[in-house]
C-alpha cells in the first residue's frame, strides 16, 4: 500500500510540473502583451514615459499604440476638465468646492458661486511641459487650476462695490472674470472714484419731481485697472497661457452677500419701498385734492353751459322763426322766376328750332343748287368726251373698221373654234323658190358635190 501511495504521488510529480510550467508561461506572454499595448480613449490626453530612454510621448486620439513593457509610465489627463465652486448638484464635476469668498471694494463679502471649464492644449511641447511640472491630472487640478480660478476671482471683486455687485454688475463680473482668465490679470492700482447710482428724488411737500429717478454720485475707493500710453489695459502673464490651456466656459450662480451687506441692501429696499409708498399716498391725495376741484369746476361750468344754451336755444328759435319767413318768401320769389324762366325757355326753343328748320332749308336748296350744278358739269363733260371719241373715229374711219373686224372674228373664233361644218351629200331640187330650173344649174350642182365628197375621202386618207 505504501508502495502504490508513493508511485502515485511520482505521477503527479511528472504531470503537475509541465502544466504549471505552461500556465506560468502563457500568462508572462499575456502579461508581456498587455504591457506592451497601450489602448487610448477619445477625451483624455495620454502621457508615455519610456523609463529607458527617457523619452516622452503624448497621445491625444484614440487608437492603439505600442509601449515599453515593464519599464514604461502612463499618465492620463483630461482634456477638458471642470472646476466647480459652490456647485453640489449637476454633472460629477471633478472638484466639489464651496463658494469663493470675495471681499469686494467697499470691504463687504460675498460668496460667490462659479463654475469653469478649461480645455488643454493637443499640441505636444504644452502637454510635456504641463506633465514635467504637474506629474499627474489630480496635481494639476489642485495646483493651478483651483488656485488660479479662485485667485482671479477674488481679485476682479476688489474692482467692485458690494452694493454695485448686487444690484446689477453681476454680468459685468463675469465678462471681466472671463476676459482676466483667458488674457491675464489686470495691473490695478487703488484709487477713490466716483461712481454715479440712480436714486428717487427727496420727499417734498411742493416737489413736483419727487416720484422721478436723479442720478447721484458717491465717492468711494475701488481697485481700478491701469492703462499704458496707448490706452490699452496692463495685464499680468497668464499662468495657464504657457501650457495652452484655454478658459472655453464661465459661469456664475446665484451670490450671497454677509449678514451686514444683506441687511444694508433689505434696509435700502425699504426704505426705497417707503418712499415709494409716500410719494404714492402724496400723489394719492393731490390727485384727490385736484379731482375735487375739477368736479368743481365742471360743476360751474355744467351751470354756465346750461344757461348759456337756454338763452342760445331762445334766440335759436327766434332766429328760426325768421328763417322759416324767409325761406317761404325766398320759394314764392323762386316759384315767380320759375315760371317766368320756364316761359322764357320755351320762347327761346322755338326760335331755335325755327332757325335751325330755316338754316335746314337753306342748306337743301344750296344742296340742290350744287347738285345740278354738278349734273350740268358732268353732262357737258361727258358729251365734249364722246364728241372728241367719234371725232377720232371719223378720222381713222378704215383703222377703227379694222379693229371692229379683228375684235368679231376673235369672237367668232372664241365661239366656234369646237364647231365642225359637214356639207350635204344629197341635194333635194325643186320646189318654190328653187333657182336651179336649168340644166346646167343641175348638173353643175351635182359636180359641186362630187367635188366634196372626193374632198372628204382624201382628208380622211391623210388622218388614216
């Protein structure tokens, strides 16, 4: 039994070391290979470190890339990174800060809720001078862009009053704020300044402008930027311009003031409230006073008008009365020139239609007088024509013949040229009237239609 137990446990021996062996190898392969490749991500910025060479190289693109095993560094950053202050609700910003505290010019606090996103460089010189001095992401977060937001912030306060940042500056800060980040700081100096605010006018009993705004100036000592002989502002280096970080966003919460600048700004409120409502009850009661009057005054006047319009209505009708005689004696006097008028146009008709029947038959018997006049012309016309015509005819008697001749026989011709004449071939003598009683009528006769016939024969012999 013992025997067995050991040859068995020399079996094992024999298997187990191979397959150890085999598992140990495969996974320094596996371990080899995944040192060896470096799989990037789109929005992070890679930083590979060959601790063999010394070399530096920076990934900004997806992709995969080959690393040193085992004696290579990877340092990831964000290419756009977030920093909130104040701000716990939302996105997961990479830092969760409180407010910043800012003391403004007139040495009152505020906390100031602001949130910013910074992108950096792609180019590759930036990202490696970034990486040497920073080391890592969280490194660079904390070291400059926590402080440097935090510190531009609490120095473009400085160029405000508390009562100027909450009643109105606020988007004015925040376009300095950003201007500041991405341009550098500017050079300030303290100095006192007068700054113009927009207030009520005092209350008066007699003032007529007492509801009206007036523009009033306060003198107080603000931190004011410096400008160079061109009239360009003076600014401090940008820290975060060498790396090529840029500022792309600014934005700003809901400010809270201290106890103190919240109490001066509820006190201000009211008493600004109060005064309103002064000015209201002063303008309530002169306009009540003004309204009685008026009521007065219309009161007055309604009696004045009344009477002034009784007497206007008796003179009215007196007035009506006479115009009413005078219209009736006016129509009388129009009825008169309208008949004598009427009479009168009837006259004048028929002298004008016994003028223009006049001027008629005056204009006929011109007419007619002219158109015999014209038949006599055309008469005396028309016969000097004719007679010249047979005058020229007697004297070319044999010539006009000649013509007469030639225009008959084209007639003739027109007429007849279709027309075939054939001769008798048969003579029927005798009778009344008959001529040939002779002999040698007969006998001539009948050699006349020998003739003929003989005639015709030969013509058809020459057609054949």
């Amino acid at each position: 039994m013992d025997m067995k137990t050991q040859v068995a446990g020399n079996l094992k021996k024999k298997v187990s070391v191979p397959v150890v062996a085999g598992i140990l190898g495969t996974a320094a392969v596996l371990g080899l290979l995944n040192n060896s490749v470096l799989m990037t991500d789109a929005g992070y910025t890679y930083v590979h470190q060959n601790n063999l060479t010394g070399e530096l190289d920076v990934f900004n693109e997806p992709g995969i890339h080959f690393r040193m095993p085992f004696l290579s560094k990877i340092t990831k950053y964000d290419q756009v990174i977030t920093v909130s202050y104040g701000n716990t609700t939302g996105e997961d910003f990479y830092q969760r800060l409180p407010a910043i505290q800012a003391r403004f010019a007139d040495t009152y606090i505020g906390n100031i809720p602001v949130t910013f996103r910074f992108k950096l460089s792609l180019n590759p010189d930036a990202v490696i001078k970034m990486h040497r001095e920073f080391r890592n992401n969280s490194n660079l977060i904390d070291a400059l862009l926590v402080k440097n937001a935090r510190n531009v912030t609490v120095i473009t306060a400085t160029q405000y009053t508390g009562e100027e940042f909450f009643q109105g500056g606020l988007n004015q800060f925040k376009t300095q704020l950003g201007d500041q980040l991405r341009d550098g700081i500017y050079m300030t100096e303290r100095k006192q300044v007068e700054v113009e605010q927009i207030d009520l006018a005092p209350v008066g009993v007699n003032q007529a402008n007492s509801n009206k705004l007036q523009r009033t100036q306060q003198l107080v000592w603000k931190t004011v930027p410096v400008f160079d002989a061109e009239g360009n502002l003076k600014r401090q280096d940008n820290p975060l311009q060498q790396y090529g970080i840029a500022v792309t966003q600014v934005t700003i919460g809901d400010p809270s003031p201290e106890e103190q600048l919240n109490k001066l700004l509820m006190d201000k409120k009211r008493l600004v409230a109060d005064r309103i409502r002064a000015i209201q009850e002063q303008e309530t009661s002169k306009a009540q006073a003004e309204t009685e009057q008026l009521r007065k005054e219309i009161q007055r006047t309604r009696e004045v008008q009344d009477a002034q319009r009784n007497k206007e209505l008796a003179i009215i009708s007196q007035q009506k009365e006479v115009e009413i005689a005078r219209q009736i004696a006016e129509r009388e006097i129009v009825e008169v020139e309208k008949k004598k008028r009427l009479a009168e146009v009837d006259k004048e008709k028929e002298l004008a239609i016994a003028e223009a029947n006049l001027a008629i038959q005056k204009a006929n018997a011109l007419s007619a007088e002219y158109e015999a006049k014209a038949i006599l012309a055309k008469g005396r016309a028309e016969a000097v024509v004719l007679k010249a015509k047979y005058d020229a005819y007697g004297a070319n008697r044999d010539v006009y013949l000649a013509e007469l001749n030639r225009d008959v026989s084209t007639a003739l011709y027109n007429n007849l040229k279709n027309y075939q004449v054939e001769m008798p071939k048969n003579y029927f003598g005798g009778g009344n009237g008959s001529k040939l009683t002779t002999n040698l009528d007969v006998i001539t006769g009948f050699g006349a239609l020998g003739m003929l016939d003989k005639t015709q024969k030969l013509t058809e012999e020459k057609q054949n």
